[in-house]
C-alpha cells in the first residue's frame, strides 16, 4: 500500500541492554537533576505574605468607574460584550428614572452587568471598546473561590466605591491620546466631563 505522506518513519524494534531494563541509569539522571534543585535559588513566593511586583501594563480584575460626580459611566451601550473573544459580558439595559440624575450619568445605564471571570481571558478588548471610559482592567488579582457561581461577577464586585477617597486610579491605563482628548469641550463626549472640571 502506497503511504500518503513521505514523512513516514521506520520504528525500530531494538532490544534494550540489561541496564536499561532495570531503569537505574534513568532513574540516577532524574534524581541528580532534583539534587540540582535544591541548591538553587527558590522561584517561588508565598502568596499572599509576599507579592510580586507586577508591570504598569498588567491587566487583572475589571472596575466600572463612575465619573467625577460619582454617577456611573456605563450606559449599557454593549459594545464591551461584542468586542469580547470569550463572550464573557452580559448586560441588560434600563431606562434612568426621574431623581436618579445623580446614579447614572446618561439616560440609560446597565441594570445587570455581569462578567465571567471563568471565560474571561484578560485581553482588555472591552476596556478599548468602551466609548464612555466605562470599563478598565486593574492591577488587582481576581480572588480564588470553591464554586463557579461566585465567579460570575456582578455590580457589587465591579462598579467602584462612591468614595472617592476609596476609588481605583486607572490613569497609568489611559493613553497619551485620550487624556489630550479630554481636553476638547466641543466634542459631545467631554460635555459631561468638563462641565464637572468647571
């Protein structure tokens, strides 16, 4: 029969040597390189007594920031949800409600906004989605847990403090590009943020 592929080895059937039957040649080199360990300098860190001192650029567990008024910035537009790869983000979207000026900062906001840490890869797609600054990806580490369920991260765990004295400083995330940005009233976007700089 004629192979498919020129690629095809011929095994060879060698018998091993009496040595090689007892494994003890084998089994000295594994333990020489395990004795080669232990005198070599630990990797490892005991967690969490010690940290790593992690890159400006590390992308860890999302925030939902609220401007500086304290109302959130999400709007529930769903372009987080579309731009990520494991469709980790769900959202459902409500109508803000007469008194609620000061919660939500536009006229629709996420009533459920839920991300799925299980499926999430950290990419930070969302955070570059978002037209409203809404979403960005911190420096902190997504806590382990026992069940899955609690791995699906609601609003309470994502939106931040209304404090701002407690609030997380993402601006080692945003862009030469998006700070200058900001600085232009006549662009819709910035009508919010520089009438609260006034």
């Amino acid at each position: 029969m004629q192979t498919l592929t020129t690629r095809s080895k011929v095994a060879v059937n060698k018998k091993m040597t009496f040595m090689e039957r007892l494994y003890i040649p084998a089994i000295m080199g594994g333990m020489r390189i395990t004795l080669n360990h232990f005198f070599k300098k630990k990797v490892t860190i005991q967690y969490p007594e010690q940290k790593r001192e992690f890159a400006p650029v590390f992308r860890g567990q999302h925030v939902l920031k609220r401007d500086e008024n304290g109302a959130e910035r999400c709007t529930a537009c769903g372009l987080c949800a579309v731009a990520c790869p494991a469709e980790a983000i769900t959202m459902t979207a409500a109508e803000r409600k007469p008194g609620e000026e000061s919660l939500y900062r536009e006229e629709k906001y996420a009533s459920v906004y839920e991300i799925n840490m299980l499926r999430c890869i950290f990419c930070g797609l969302c955070e570059e989605a978002c037209p409203k600054e809404a979403i960005f990806l911190t420096d902190r580490i997504v806590d382990t847990e026992y069940v899955r369920q609690n791995l699906v991260y609601g609003k309470d765990k994502l939106v931040e403090p209304i404090d701002k004295d407690k609030r997380l400083d993402v601006s080692k995330r945003e862009t030469k590009e998006t700070r200058e940005f900001k600085t232009h009233p006549e662009y819709a976007h910035n009508k919010l943020y520089t009438k609260s700089l006034k």
